[in-house]
C-alpha cells in the first residue's frame, strides 16, 4: 500500500529557509517577551494561594441540595476577612470560597469560624478540601520557585557548554529564557492560576525545550564537521530541516497527549495542561528560530577559527535589551 | 549494535520479569496483598495526599514565645530568692535573655550576688548551670541565661515538640501518620485518609502546659488590675469561660513537668474529674506550698486559662490530687491524654494546611486514570499510523514494558504519585516514544543515503543514542531542580520524570534493539518499511 505508514507522506527532504526569516522571527520574539513582562506587572499574574498566602475552602452538600452561594458570600462578609470569593462549580452542589487568613490570627482558629460560619447560613454541608498558606510560608514558596527557575536556566547552560561549546550555550539560553517569558505571557493571557504546579509546569517546558534544542545542535555539531566547507547559515537550515520531521512528530505527540490530559484531568490539571501545551508549543519554536540563528550571531568554532560568515547576518536586535 | 545478543535479550526479559514482579501488587485489594508470600514484594504505589485523601499540616514552633516563658519564670525565681533573704530589689529591668537586677542597698550586694548564684546552681548539675550571674557597676547584676543555653532551647524545642506530638497522635490510636522534621524549626504532620484534620489539630495544636500558681488575694488586687494597674509579680488570666477574670502570682509552683500519671476519675459529685499524681520534686514542692498557705485559693492553670481555683483545706503531702472543673468525659480523657503525653515546650503555629477529603482524592484517581487512559491511546495510534504496525508496534511494546516499569520502580522506592505526577507520567510517554522517533528518523536518513537495511539500522541506532542521552539528560536536571527546590506535589511530579528518564531510555531502546534484531534475523527484509 502506497503511503503507508503514513511517515511515508512527510516530504523526505524539506528546503525551508529557516534562517532568512530569523530576522522577522527575532524581532517577532522581542516584541512578545516585551510583551509578555509588561503583561506580569499589568494586569500582573494571577498568584495562587501558594505564592500569596491565604486559604481555599471547598464544600459539598449532601446529595440532592444545593449550595446559595449569595448566603456562603454573605456569611464569609459577616466574618470580617477582607476579600471573599465564593464560586459554585459542577453545578450547585459544590462550592469554593477564597479568602484571606489575617497574618496576625491563628489558623485553625479562622479556619474553625469559616467553617461554623457557613453552615450556619447554609446547612450542613461536607467541607472536601482546604488549603490555607500563612504569609511567610508562601513567601518562601515564592522565592523558592523562582530560584528553582533561575537555577534551571544556569545548569542548563553549564551542561551545553559542556557538551558543546559556548556559543550552543547562549544559543540555547537565549531560547530558554524565550520559552519561559512567553510561558509566563500565556498564563497570564489565559488567566490561569500561577501556583506551584505551574512552576513545574515550566520546569517541565523548560526540559523539553532543551531535549528538542539538543537535537537540532546534536545535528548542527555533527554537520559542522561533515560539512566544512558549506557556509554557517546553510548547515543551520540544513541541519533544521534534517530534524524536522522529528520535531513534528515528538511535538504533535506531546501536544495531543497534553490535550487529553486539559480535557479529561479535572480542574486540578487544567491550567499544568494549558500551561505545558503552550510552553511545548513556543519550545519548538524557538529551537528553530531562537537557539539556532543566535549561533549565527556568534559564529562557530570550525577547525580553528570563528567561521566568518556570521559577520554579514545582522539580527542583534534578538540580544539588545 | 543491531544484532541480537544474549545478554540483551536476558535484560529485557529479566527486566520485564521484576517489573512485573513489583508492578503486581497494585492490582490486588490490600487483603489480597496481605496473604501474599513474606518473600513476595507487597508495596503498591504509594499515593499522594491529593490522591488518597487525607492532611498536611506544616507547624511552626514558637521558641520564640517559649524564651520568654523561660526569662518570665526566671525573673519570677529571682524576685522570690532575694525577697526570701530579705534583699531589698531597686529595680528588675527584663532583657532578651534574662533579667538585671538593681539592689536596694549597696550593703547587701555581696548577699544578693551568694544567693543568686546558689539560684543559679539549683537543679543543675556542678558547674553545668544554664544560668550565669555577672557583676556591673552600680549595685546592678544581670542573671540571665548562658548564650549556650538559649541557643540549645531551639534546637531541644523542636526535638520535644516532635516527640510530644508523637507520643500525642499514638495515644489516639491512628496510624501511618507521618511527623517529620523541616528546617529549623518546622514540624511536617502528614496523615492519609483522615478527613477530619480537625480532630488531629486538637491533639496537636494544644500546648497543654499545667500550671498550679498562687491567686494573689492581696486587697482591692483585683479591681486594680482590671483598671490597668496590675502588679509586677501578678498577671490577669480568664477562667474557662472567657468571662471571669482572676489575678494570679506569676510564679509557678508546681508545672506539668512534674507530673508523672494522670488519669480519669470523677469528682464527689460524680462528675468527670482528672486525678493526678506528681513526681518526688513536684510532691516536696506542692506539699511546702499547700503547707504555706492553707485557706487561701490557688489556680489550675492550662495554657493560660484558669480550670479551676480551689482553695487549699490543707498541706497536700501524699504527691496526688484532683482537678476538678467543667468536664466532660470526652473533654477529661483528651486532656488526660495530652497530660501524659507531656508539654509541648513551645507553642506550635499552623502555618500551611492541606486538607482533601477522600472523595475529592477518588475523584482525582479517576481524571488521572482516564486521562492516562486517553493520552496513551493517542500515542500507541499515532506511533502505529506513523510507523507501521512493525515499527509502530515495536514502540507501543516498548511503551508497555515502560509503564510497568515506572508503576514497579515508583512502588519499589515508594515514591509519592501525585496528580501532577500522572501529567508526568503522561507526558514521559510521550517523551519515551521520542526516541524511538529519533532512532527511525535516523535509519531513515541513512536508508535514503543509499545505505542497506543493517547498515541503515545499526547506523541508526549508533548516532541517535548520543542525542537520546543528551535530551534525556536534560529533562533530569530539571526533575532534579525540583527535588532541591520545590514541595509536595512538585516533588511527586519530580519523582515520576526522574524515575520516567531511566525507564523509557532502557525501555525505547532495548526493546526496540531486541525486537528489531530478531525481526532482521527472522525476515531478512531487503527494504526498510519505513523508508521510501
């Protein structure tokens, strides 16, 4: 049967000009990392109660009754505690109340009143969940995550400069700290909830976008040395499309199964989901399209000396602040 | 590389083997389980608490609060030495670690400097006093505690609490709660299942502290007290109600610390009572204090709330008593239990709560298996479109013995599997059959530059597996950062990545070498289905 497996079907050489179109791309780049800090200030991440501190409360009510959620708000407004939310979810019978816990009262003893204080209003109903994270415990949470980010980034960079060379490494770099600000750009476009799961969530991407970054220098390194003679830019785009069909296939994979996981994980796993697909998403961009070409800036060690052809291409807007 | 050799074929076997092997136990009810052979290994998955349901609580312990306690008692030691040998006080001046004292008259210095420093060797052994006392100028001396001393009441702290709230939570009968210790001074109580964390907060989070101490009856010493007037070796306490106040001597006769049995009894009324019985320093000192003051109240106190003030009909010698107060039999056994249990040397602050009740942990289980469900699905139909049932298959075989061996090794360590940590799980498989991806990309490449199958294969094989290393490498220094760094759930994701690493690579790439080779020597294809 012709074009089967379907592998067959990809086109077995592809010729794409990668790199003339890295000047666009790069100042496409700058433009949405831009973008994306000015958008964790304003209108700023949406911090969960790991990073901010503060208590969330979910009830259910036995089965055939409902919860008002104007009488949980009334209560919980009753009860003093600054800025409530209460949220009905999976129809009436569930509810969510967010509130905060005054640094200088005891947990238990507000958790206690919240809880009395609702089923006054409403009845008996079964409290399934609560987190509740005091001031300094979140506090450290946050410093402890980003430097978790921070420290991600540098090892990454030791290893490529270790297993490559440094001009790989600020490659490599240049494409994680892409990755990570345009991952933070979209968490706060899709108004998701910055918790520690999304540290993961962006620990994972940053993973991943070093495994497919690695590919692409894997195949550069190894052209560099098959093709001595061949100009810089031309065994970028060479080695870019030798791995491409790779780069389709792992990333469709990835993307499909994380899709699965936003559909049928639950609330719980929604934003890791979303937050993953996009981080993987923009990975796979900028391996081709950030990492490779900023070699270009640089240049490569070829037998000796910095190949010369990196001189003509000018991009540095990508490496201007 | 590509022919088949033994020993390959023996790992993957043998692997596929113990996997199973360790893997088995989690389709077995715990009854099941049980019955099991001893030689048998009977972990299943260990789960987390978003899973199973249950509480964490991450405790602070106030030593803060409890260096204060301690300076307090040692201010009030100090005021009723020198009042006993009848040393005039000018001042007493409080300070972080303990106290300095003016002395009324310069004559009796030397008298005050004795006294304290016998105080200071009192229930201590020789030369090992945490208490010290220095001269300054003036007719001043300080007495406070040694910086030693106050650098060990931390770190003891934090060890009692921990061994308190042990004794604590196996008085009560539940088990596999887990308390362990984090950073300084932190306490991590971990229990599965209880949905009700409150009733392990009201074991955990009383301090429990017993105090017996004087009602001072001084005239009008109330009245004065309300008004804001209280005297320094005084302090206003409520009683049980919250309502009635009482003024009491700060100085504590007889504490918790002596006690060494108490139990449920019940009053002349027949109401629930707790009787008592004091060690022999608790028994001398109770007994010259009862001696002392017969016909005037003394206060029970409880972390700072008075149980009851009974008034003394007579020197208690025998070393055993009753408190009798507002009990109930719950109420009464509880506090029996905390009483035997000991003190907690310091306060203990909730400072991060994590409840799930068990149905919400059911229902996650389900999300994380049907999601689980579906994303494998997608990748076995996508890798069989894209390769054939040959290679595609081969893949899907591969991606197999790797679930089994992420279930065996994650039930084997006992590795927490988190809901994040099934997104994980998940998503290795996807990175798992990555590189197979590369390894029939690469055969595909050197098919096409003209290569036969064997050559083609072997070269395959060769070149992808320094790129599979690198990538794989990669993902476990991130896993590995958030092991350093991250808490709880993140660190269940961590595990299922890290743990994710080694099986795929073993698995994407033996069981293809093994199965690809016996096909080579099976088939003698002419053709590699996958290229053109």
């Amino acid at each position: 049967m012709r074009g089967w497996p379907f592998i067959k079907l990809l086109p077995h050489k592809t010729n794409f000009h990668f790199v003339k179109y890295a000047f666009p791309a790069g100042i496409l780049s700058v433009v949405l990392c831009v973008a994306s800090i000015v958008a964790c200030f304003y209108p700023g991440l949406e911090m969960g109660i790991d990073f901010k501190g503060g208590a969330v409360m979910e009830m259910t009510a036995p089965a055939g009754k409902s919860i008002d959620a104007g009488k949980v708000r009334e209560a919980m407004n009753n009860l003093d505690l600054g800025e409530v939310q209460v949220q009905n979810i999976d129809g009436d019978q569930r509810a969510i109340v967010r509130f905060q816990v005054p640094d200088n009262e005891d947990q238990t003893a507000v958790v206690t009143r919240v809880q009395k204080g609702i089923t006054d209003a409403v009845g008996q109903v079964a409290f399934s969940g609560t987190s509740v994270v005091g001031s300094k415990v979140s506090g450290e949470l946050f410093t402890s995550g980003l430097l978790a980010l921070g420290a991600a980034i540098v090892l990454m960079f030791a290893y490529i400069w270790f297993r490559f060379e440094p001009q790989f490494g600020f490659g490599a770099v240049a494409g994680l700290v892409h990755d990570v600000i345009l991952t933070f750009g979209l968490i706060v476009l899709f108004r998701l909830e910055f918790s520690l799961n999304m540290v993961a969530a962006i620990l994972t991407v940053i993973g991943y976008s070093m495994n497919d970054t690695v590919v692409v220098f894997d195949r550069l390194r190894e052209n560099l040395r098959k093709y001595k003679t061949m100009p810089l830019r031309e065994v970028i785009d060479l080695s870019i499309n030798e791995t491409l069909s790779r780069t389709i296939i792992t990333g469709v994979t990835a993307v499909m199964v994380l899709a699965a996981l936003a559909v049928f994980g639950g609330e719980a796993l929604f934003g890791f989901s979303i937050a993953l697909m996009a981080g993987i998403i923009i990975g796979t961009y900028s391996s081709i399209y950030v990492g490779a070409p900023i070699i270009l800036l640089w240049g490569v060690k070829r037998g000796g000396s910095i190949d010369e052809d990196a001189k003509p291409i000018k991009f540095g807007m990508a490496s201007r602040p | 590389m590509i022919q088949l050799s033994r020993w390959k074929v023996t790992l993957v076997v043998l692997s596929l083997l113990v996997g199973l092997l360790l893997a088995y136990p989690n389709v077995l009810t715990p009854a099941q389980r049980e019955a099991l052979p001893g030689w048998l290994p009977k972990n299943g998955l260990n789960l987390g608490l978003d899973l199973q349901g249950g509480s964490y609580l991450l405790l602070e312990v106030d030593v803060p609060a409890m260096r204060a306690k301690r300076v307090t008692n040692l201010v009030e030691d100090v005021r009723t030495t020198l009042a006993e040998q009848k040393i005039p006080i000018g001042s007493l001046q409080r300070e972080a670690g303990g106290v300095v004292v003016t002395i009324g008259e310069g004559a009796q210095y030397d008298a005050a400097l004795t006294a304290l420093r016998t105080l200071a060797q009192t229930g201590a052994p020789q030369g090992q006093s945490d208490r010290a006392v220095t001269r300054l100028s003036d007719n001043r001396m300080r007495f406070a505690f040694t910086d030693a001393a106050l650098a060990a009441m931390g770190a003891t702290a934090v060890d009692q609490s921990i061994e308190v709230v042990r004794r604590r939570i196996d008085s009560t009968g539940t088990k596999e709660i887990s308390i362990t210790r984090q950073g300084a001074d932190r306490i991590v109580v971990q229990a599965p299942g209880e949905s009700d964390p409150s009733a392990l907060e009201r074991v955990i989070g009383q301090t429990a502290q017993l105090t017996f101490q004087m009602v001072d009856t001084s005239s009008n010493g109330l009245q004065d007290a309300m008004a804001g007037r209280v005297p320094p070796d005084s302090e206003l306490l409520m009683g049980e109600d919250g309502v009635t106040p009482y003024l009491v001597k700060k100085r504590v006769l007889v504490s918790g610390e002596n006690l060494t049995r108490a139990g449920v009894g019940s009053d002349q009324n027949g109401r629930p009572a707790i009787d008592f019985r004091f060690d022999g320093q608790g028994a001398r000192r109770f007994g010259e204090a009862t001696a002392q003051n017969i016909g005037k109240p003394f206060a029970i106190i409880l972390d700072g709330k008075i149980i009851s003030a009974p008034t003394i009909q007579g020197a208690i010698t025998g070393g055993t008593g009753q408190i009798t107060g507002n009990f109930t039999i719950q109420s009464a056994s509880e506090l029996v239990n905390l009483l035997n249990g000991g003190a907690l040397p310091a306060p203990l602050k909730v400072e991060e709560r994590r409840v799930v009740g068990a149905e919400l942990g059911a229902d996650a289980i389900k999300a994380g298996q049907v999601s689980t469900a579906v994303g494998a699905g997608i990748i076995v139909l996508f890798m069989i479109l894209s390769y054939g049932f040959l290679f595609g298959g081969i893949s899907v075989i591969g991606l197999m013995l790797n679930g089994i061996l992420i279930v065996a090794a994650m039930s084997l360590f006992q590795a927490t599997l988190t809901l994040p940590g099934i997104a994980g799980l998940v998503l290795t498989f996807a990175v798992a059959v990555d590189a197979n991806v590369l390894i029939y990309e690469r055969m595909r490449d050197e098919a096409r530059a003209g290569r036969s199958v064997i050559a083609s294969m072997d070269a395959g094989f060769n070149k992808a597996m320094g790129t599979i290393i690198d990538a794989n490498l990669t993902t476990l220094v991130a896993a590995l950062i958030m092991f350093a760094f991250g808490a709880g759930p993140v660190r269940g994701f961590a595990w299922t990545l890290t743990i994710g690493v080694f099986t795929s690579m073993f698995s994407s790439v033996m069981v293809a070498q093994v199965l690809l080779g016996y096909w080579l020597k099976v088939a003698k294809p002419k053709k590699l289905p996958i290229a053109e």
